[in-house]
C-alpha cells in the first residue's frame, strides 16, 4: 500500500512547480496555492476533486432522527437535494480508476423548503490523514518539496515518518465500481441539538445499498470517466439510494482529531434515505456554479471543536473565488 500511495504521489509531484507560497498568506490560501502548483491551474475548476458529476433527488428522514436533531432536515418531509460525486485531485481529467482519484468524494445540498441550504461534504477515507488546517497545508507542500529524484528521506517520507496516521488513513480508500457502491465518512465531528436542547456529537456515515470495490489493476484497465459516465446511466434507469446515518460519540470520545476514528462499537443511528433520481442536462456547467461548504449548516446541527472545518470553508471559498 506504501509503495502504491508513494508512486501516486510521485506521478503528482511530476505536474509540481518549485514555486512557494506566500508565507503571509492566510493557512487556506497556501493551501489553495500549493494545491494549484500539485495538480496546475485548471480555469473554471476546483482546486480539489476537480472532476465530477451533479445528480438531484431527495431525503427523508427516518423516524428516530428528529430525536437526536431539530434540524428541519429531519422533520420528516422530503427534501430536495443536489449532489456532486467526484474524484481526488485538482485534475479535471484524472482517469476515474486511478490510484490518485482516491479518495472520491460526494457533496450533498439539502434544499428544505422555505428554509436555508444545509451542505455535507464527505469522502471514502474513513478517517482523515492530517488533524489541521496547518498540517494539510505541510503535507501537500512536503509532497510538492519531493519529486522523484529527491533525496532520501524526502520530505515526503520526514513528514509521513512524523504523521503515521498519513498512510493509515490513505489505506483505507479504494475504487469503486460505481460511485453509487461506495461507503462515504464525514470525518469531521458535528453536534446534533434536539428540541430539548439535549446535545450529541456525531460523524456522518452514508452507506451504499452495496459497497464494491475494484482491484488497482481491474481500476486501472476501466475507461478514463467509468464513474462519472456511470453514475447518470444509471439514475436514468433507477434510482439510486444510500442510507444517511450518524455514529454517536461515547464520554470521552475526541471530537477534535479527524485522524482518530471513534471504536467500531459506537452506536449508529438512521438519519434518513437519499433518493437519488434526477440527471443534471449540464453537469459541467452545473457544477461550476455550485459551492458546497462542510460548514453551512443549520439550526439544530453545530460545529464541534474540530478544526479543520473552519480550514476547509475558508480554503473552499478561496478555492470558488478562483474558479468563477
Ligand atoms: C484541511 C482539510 C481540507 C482542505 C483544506 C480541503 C480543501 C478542499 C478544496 C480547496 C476543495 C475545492 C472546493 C471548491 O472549489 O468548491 C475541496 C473539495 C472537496 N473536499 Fe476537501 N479539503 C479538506 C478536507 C476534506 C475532508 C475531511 C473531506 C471529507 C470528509 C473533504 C471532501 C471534499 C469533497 C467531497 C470536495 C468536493 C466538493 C464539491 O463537490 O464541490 N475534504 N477540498
């Protein structure tokens, strides 16, 4: 897995430049510059998961969910939803099946009616490889610091040897073989507040009716865009469904360190099914006009301590401005 992760980062570190960042720069900036000097500037697309493709449909939340969250989400009535399934890396045209598309990502927007939009934005790593907004930005710098003819120990393999949670976390994602047969993590930790006021920490899980996973060397043979061609083709003919569901943080459990997931045994709990039924005509000009932010949340679901949320709305943000 070492060696597979460390070649993908080198075919990476190939489109790298030896420019650097602002040092005055705010954290999300750097990370935005050094993503654009990782994979290129690529007008009109973002600086991560470039390459996707926009469905619609709804959710309707299970009947245990407004228990746990007075979020209108939860109510019980069906919401329309926008969701963008994509691949790693800010190349618009990474092949679907690379080792580099991993970890895939879907972005969902929760439109209630007569309310604001709420957004969650997942991906297939179970848990992240960095804790920080700081650490992400030296990690994607450290990987730019170490083409292949670096030497050793390259910055890469200093900074792994000092993160071991960097290639743990890389292993635990994969290809599927339709981005409707992957199991997406949210990572980072949210607190659900219920009517009551009664608050509980919760990291998503949206679970696939069935998860199926390719081999590198069957991804590697598929066609340059198999997911994103898929995936329409197939909500044409029926639709697609995945289970929204929240593990419940233990006393004790930290809600600050995504690198950390929380034990197997932590209660899971249905929020809700998300039908997805709808092909977008335009999926490319659709998904340049949409922003999702893990932080755009509403009355009922708040932030936790974890820190890199706050990283990641910023360095979005900057990451849409460029893109427009
Ligand atoms: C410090 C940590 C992170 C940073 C700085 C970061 C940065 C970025 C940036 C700049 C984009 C492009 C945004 C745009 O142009 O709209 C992006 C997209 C994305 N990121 Fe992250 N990310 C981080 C962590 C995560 C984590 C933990 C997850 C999943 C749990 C994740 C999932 C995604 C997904 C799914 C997209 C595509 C969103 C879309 O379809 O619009 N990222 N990320």
């Amino acid at each position: 897995m070492k060696k597979r992760m460390v070649g993908a980062v080198c075919a990476v570190v190939l489109l790298a430049s030896q420019a650097l960042y602002a040092d005055d720069a705010p954290v999300p900036t750097q990370i935005v510059d050094t993503m654009n000097r990782l994979f290129g500037v690529h007008p009109g697309f973002r600086a991560n998961h470039a390459k996707g493709v926009v469905v619609e449909g709804s959710f309707k939340a299970a009947p245990g969910a407004a228990a746990l969250s007075r979020a209108v989400l939860f109510a019980g009535d069906t919401i329309p939803v926008t969701v963008r399934f994509s691949d790693a890396t800010g190349l618009p045209t990474i092949p679907d099946g690379a080792g580099n598309a991993n970890p895939h990502g879907m972005a969902i927007k929760f439109h209630p009616p007569g309310g604001a939009d709420t957004d969650m934005v997942i991906n297939s790593l179970k848990f992240f490889p960095v804790a920080t907004g700081e650490d992400f930005r030296d990690l994607l710098q450290a990987i730019s610091e170490s083409p292949a003819d670096a030497p050793k120990p390259t910055k890469f393999e200093q900074f792994v040897a000092s993160h071991p949670s960097v290639p743990k976390a890389f292993a635990t994602a994969s290809t599927p073989d339709s981005f409707a047969h992957e199991t997406y993590y949210g990572i980072d930790a949210f607190v659900l507040v219920n009517k009551a006021g009664a608050k509980q920490a919760v990291r998503y899980i949206m679970q696939p009716e069935k998860a199926v996973h390719l081999t590198p060397g069957v991804a590697a043979k598929r066609p340059n865009d198999f997911l994103v061609d898929e995936l329409p083709a197939r909500v044409s003919k029926h639709p697609v469904v995945f289970h929204l569901k929240a593990q419940l943080a233990a006393a004790g459990d930290s809600t600050k360190d995504p690198t950390q997931p929380w034990p197997d045994d932590r209660k899971v709990v249905e929020l809700g099914t998300l039908t997805l039924d709808k092909t977008v005509p335009d999926s490319l000009a659709a998904q340049k006009k949409l922003l999702f932010l893990p932080g755009q949340i509403t009355d009922g679901i708040e932030l936790s301590d974890d820190p890199l949320v706050a990283a990641r709305n910023a360095a979005y943000a900057v990451s849409f401005s460029r893109r427009q």
